[in-house]
C-alpha cells in the first residue's frame, strides 16, 4: 500500500491542491476523501487514510488551507499550534473547501473509482455536510462538524446518504447547536445523527488528549458499515 504526497488540479484550473494518497492494493477501489480539521494533513490524518487504504478503499486527504498555509501540520496538544489553527480558520473560506473536495472527487474518478466517499472531522465535518448538499459524492460522514446549525437550509439538497456523529458536550458546537441540527435534519430520509452523551470536540482524533478510546472505536465502526453499504 504506497502512500504519496502528491497535487491534483484545482477546480478553477489556478493551482494545484497538495494531498495525501495511500492506495489500497486492488485497482478499481471505491474511493474516500478524509477531509481535515483545522490542523492541516498531520501524522492522524495520513494515519487515517491508511487505515482506509488497509481497508480495500482508495484515500486521499486534501490540503485545505493549500491556498494561505500550504503544507501546515499542527498538533492540538499544543496551545500555541492550537490557538495557530484557530487563526487559520479564521481565514479560511468553506466555499473554496467545497471545491477542493469536487476537485478531489473528479480526480478519484479519474483513478477508477466508480463511487466516492468522505469522511470530515471539525471544519472537515462542517465541509463533509456541504459536499453532502453540493456535489455528487455518493456518501458523506461528519465527525463533530462546525456551524451545520447554521447552514440547515441548505439540507434540502442532500440527494444521497450522510452521517454525523455529535458528542453533547462539545465545547464548539453547544446544545442549542445540536437542537437546531437534530430539529431540522431527523426527519431527512437521508440523514442519520448519532449523539455521544457526555463526549467533547475531537473524541475520535487518532491519538492525542482528545481520544475517547470506546467512542471513536464506536463511532468508526458505524463509520465503516455506513461506507460498506454505500459504496461497495
């Protein structure tokens, strides 16, 4: 299972986005975006493209911030890389997100994928619920994604499957957040919300202060059989 750095067109045609690739050993793979927190393509992210490739699936996790902090790599255990990360979220446009995500997507295909998945954590979970809304990507999985409340209007456009995964003591996403998202996504035929009670923001990080051992094992496994049905 080689896994690259490489870059893929930008959807614009004015860049070239970097990302991570690790490839499963058949050709052919249905295919998975692991879209990033605010910590770039760190040692958890290409962790988990990996564990995907292991899988059969073919991964590839796109450097959002390519276009101001190309190559950031920050650890959340680490105040003043975590308070770098806020600033760089600060900058960050998620329209541009979404269309690093259908660039990822059209090259996927271009590598014979037939079907395309993704998988976000934090800003990644947020991006996860708009290319859920915005793009062709046949099944999408947020972890504790920001700010969906806000963007509930857009659900109307989800034509295929997603899945969020929400801890009810998440610090960025408060309760009234979660009520809104619960309210306005429950009664969508393509929508499936899980709640953690009692689980904070970055439960499911690959390693770390933030991992809850029990919940990620759960929430990844959910993940995996939601992707098993959707993109075999």
């Amino acid at each position: 299972m080689p896994a690259t750095n490489i870059s893929i067109p930008a959807l614009d045609g004015t860049g070239a986005i970097p990302a991570y690739v690790a490839r499963p050993d058949a050709d052919g793979s249905p295919a998975i975006i692991v879209i990033p927190e605010i910590f770039g393509v760190n040692a958890g992210i290409r962790e988990k493209c990996d564990d995907w490739a292991a899988q059969g699936y073919l991964a590839i996790a796109p450097d959002l911030f390519w276009r101001f902090a190309p190559g950031v790599e920050l650890d959340p255990d680490v105040e003043a890389e975590l308070q770098e990360a806020f600033g760089y979220f600060g900058q960050y446009d998620a329209d541009d997100g979404v269309q690093d995500i259908e660039a990822a997507i059209r090259w996927l295909h271009a590598q014979g994928a037939v079907k395309v998945g993704c998988v976000g954590f934090c800003l990644g979970g947020r991006l996860a619920y708009m290319a859920a809304a915005r793009t062709d990507v046949n099944a999408s999985v947020g972890y504790y994604g920001v700010m969906i409340d806000q963007m509930l209007n857009e659900s109307h456009a989800i034509a295929h499957p997603l899945m969020l995964h929400i801890p009810t003591m998440d610090h960025l996403v408060g309760p009234e957040a979660q009520a809104k998202m619960h309210e306005g996504l429950d009664p969508h035929p393509k929508v499936t919300l899980h709640d953690y009670p009692g689980l904070d923001h970055g439960f499911a990080a690959t390693g770390g202060n933030r991992r809850d051992e029990a919940a990620a094992q759960l929430a990844d496994g959910r993940t995996k059989a939601f992707f098993t049905e959707h993109l075999a």
